[in-house]
C-alpha cells in the first residue's frame, strides 16, 4: 500500500466512516495481481493502482454483498471469459461517543470511553470547561451551544450520546434536537435524580407524545451502587456496553450458581455446552 492510499484510509477511519481495502488476489494478467483499492459503503472507489476502467464497476458490484454485512471476505467472479478473485477487507468506524457537559463526571467518562476504542467528544458551551488541557488524549473539544450542535452533528447506529449537562432546560435543549433527527443514535443516557427526570420528560412528552424513548436510558447506568465520578464512569460504560454487545448484563457468575444448586457433577454435561 503507497503512501496516498495509507492516508486515505487513516483519514477515513479518523473520519468514522467504514472502508474496505480491495485487494486483487487472481487475475490472468499477473500486473494486475496485488493491485489495491478503497472501497467506501457508499459505492465510491479510490486507487492509484491502472485498474481497467470498466473493471471498477464490477468489484463495486461483487464486494456489495460485504459491504452490507460489514464483514471481511473474499469475492470471486467472472469478468471478459476472465476468473478474477478479490479480497475485501473490512475497517469498521470507530464507535462514537459524545459526552455533553464537561463537569467533573465527563472527565473519567471521557477517558474510559477512548480505553475502550470509542471516538470520543466532549460537548460544553462554556469556554472554561471545553478546554483540550482538560482532557489530554481525548480526540475532539468542542465548545458551541448544545442546540447548534446536536442539530448538526453527524448521527449513525455507532454513535453513543452521553447527557451529563449541568441543568434541567440544557437536557431538554439536547433531546429535543436528537428526537427531531431522522438518524437515530444507538443508545442516549442522562444522568440526573428523579425529580430532574421526571421534569425533562414532561416537557418532552408535550412535544413528543408518540414517542417510545426505547433508545434513552435514564437514570443512566447499571445499578452497581456507584457514587463517585470514577464509579459512574464504570456504571455508565458498563450499560454501553450491554447496550453494544446486546447482553443481559447480568453477572457471569448466576449461570455457574445454578449448577453448583444441583450439583456440579449432574450438570457437568449441560454447562459444558453452555460455555463450549
């Protein structure tokens, strides 16, 4: 892979966009075997490589079935009377989470976040909170009202939104923005007591009365008894996670508990295939 092409594909996955890196693994003309491409999911294909012309349309076409299952694989196909083999590998966008309100709860959120892989940015509308020396290592800071820039933002099934704001009104600013986006985030979580709950989703619910809030977790977190930031922060990534990895979030050991009840011996059998 050239140096442009290396870019190319940084400055995707920097971007969180899905790319595929094509690689031609069979041709009959053996200068073509080797020869690179990105592929991107919405059709458009890059390569400094001579690729024939009307050859591009054709990987296009073949590699679609990969792209739909964001999955990494071969594709063999018959092109001119000639067999020609590519292999299409898959580099999924970073998760994105944005945390709004860069209080003293962000700072361990923000941090966990990125530990865990996630393309993190941190939303304040106050200059003296969103600094970038407050959160060395995080990849955005941004300062702009909270309105402006959920109304903007991009919003994809990989992005997870964080509500940590410092009022009431702010949360109901933020929402109110992301309920009247088409794109639909993959979880929202607001933190804040009952009350302060309950106020937010009476003033939604004037605005919104069909909606099911099915993506909106509050209060925010698994019930872990967590109190200070740090412990929150690990509530909070531990319900993401649930939420991302489709679990129940129970703990591992209820399963084994069961087993021990009855005698491990009875069940040997059965446990093995559980965990095999």
């Amino acid at each position: 892979m050239n140096s442009d092409m290396y870019q190319k594909l940084e400055h995707a996955i920097h971007c969180r966009k899905d790319v595929f890196l094509l690689t031609i693994t069979h041709h009959s003309d053996s200068k073509l075997i080797g020869s690179k491409a990105l592929l991107y999911r919405d059709g458009e294909l890059f390569t400094n490589y001579p690729l024939p012309a009307d050859l591009k349309p054709e990987l296009i076409k073949n590699c679609r079935k990969l792209i739909i299952k964001k999955q990494t694989g071969s594709v063999r196909f018959l092109f001119n009377n000639v067999t020609v083999e590519c292999f299409a590998e898959y580099f999924p966008a970073p998760l994105h989470l944005i945390v709004a309100g860069a209080g003293h709860v962000c700072e361990p959120m923000a941090e966990m976040g990125k530990m865990l892989g996630f393309h993190v940015t941190v939303i304040d509308d106050r200059p003296e909170f969103a600094k970038g020396s407050r959160f060395p290592g995080i990849d955005e800071v941004v300062c702009e009202s909270y309105l402006t820039f959920f109304r903007n933002v991009e919003i994809t099934d990989n992005t997870y939104i964080l509500l940590l704001t410092r009022g009431h009104k702010f949360d109901v600013l933020s929402l109110t923005e992301l309920l009247n986006r088409c794109e639909k985030p993959a979880y929202i979580g607001m933190i804040g007591s009952r009350r302060r709950i309950s106020g937010v989703f009476e003033e939604i619910r004037q605005e919104f009365p069909k909606e099911n809030f099915e993506h909106l977790y509050t209060p925010v977190g698994l019930d872990i008894g967590a109190e200070t930031p740090a412990e929150i922060a690990v509530s909070v990534m531990a319900e993401i996670l649930k939420v991302k990895n489709q679990k129940s979030g129970s703990s591992l050991s209820e399963k084994i508990k069961e087993q021990a009840k009855k005698g491990f011996r009875e069940g040997a059998d059965r446990w093995n295939k559980c965990t095999s």
